[in-house]
C-alpha cells in the first residue's frame, strides 16, 4: 500500500523565508495499491511490456469504456504524440486488449 506524508508547505519554505514557520500536524494518507500487471486478455503480454513503462495498468483502466476506433486513436496518439516506442505489429494487439477487456458491450 502506498503512503504519503504531507506537510503543509509553509511549514517548510517559511524558515527559508527568514518567518516563524506556523505549527502544522501531518496528515498520513494511505491508498489502495495498484495493479501491477493488466489483467488476463488477448495480448496481455505485449500491452504490459509496452503500457506500463508509462501508466500503471490503474491508469488505463480507470479510463470510461471507449469503443474500438477510440482506443485506436488513444494508441496511435501515445506513439505520435507522446513518442510510445511501439512497433508497428503491437498496435493493433494493444488495441485488440484494450477492445477486448474494456469497451462498451456490442
């Protein structure tokens, strides 16, 4: 489980300041852990060694149920936008686990 201390940020750039840093209390926050891996589809394998040097498998997931043609163009703007290093012939595998695990029922 990931946890995350923060401290209020005056408390901290205020001695810096040359000003009396005001008395906060730190807030612990825990979150649930992530997926560390897609779950099962056809091509899990590639979409893990292509998406996760990026996103967390969460991420991806967490996104509404985009359709087919909507999941390619999100695929082909991490390449062109983004400068994904995929090849050409895992495109349309990422794709096809994408349409498979998590677009809207036909």
């Amino acid at each position: 489980m990931k946890r995350i201390v923060l401290i209020g940020l005056i408390s901290v750039l205020a001695p810096a300041l040359g000003a009396a840093a005001p008395a906060f209390k730190s807030l612990h926050l825990e979150f649930p852990p992530d997926a560390a891996a897609f779950p099962d589809g056809p091509n899990v394998k590639i979409v893990n060694q292509n998406c996760l040097a990026c996103h967390s498998a969460d991420m991806v997931l967490d996104q509404p149920l985009l359709p087919r043609a909507t999941w390619a163009a999100e695929v082909a703007k991490m390449r062109a936008t983004y400068k994904a290093p995929l090849k050409d012939a895992d495109i349309p595998l990422i794709v096809d686990y994408l349409a498979a695990i998590h677009a809207p029922p036909q």
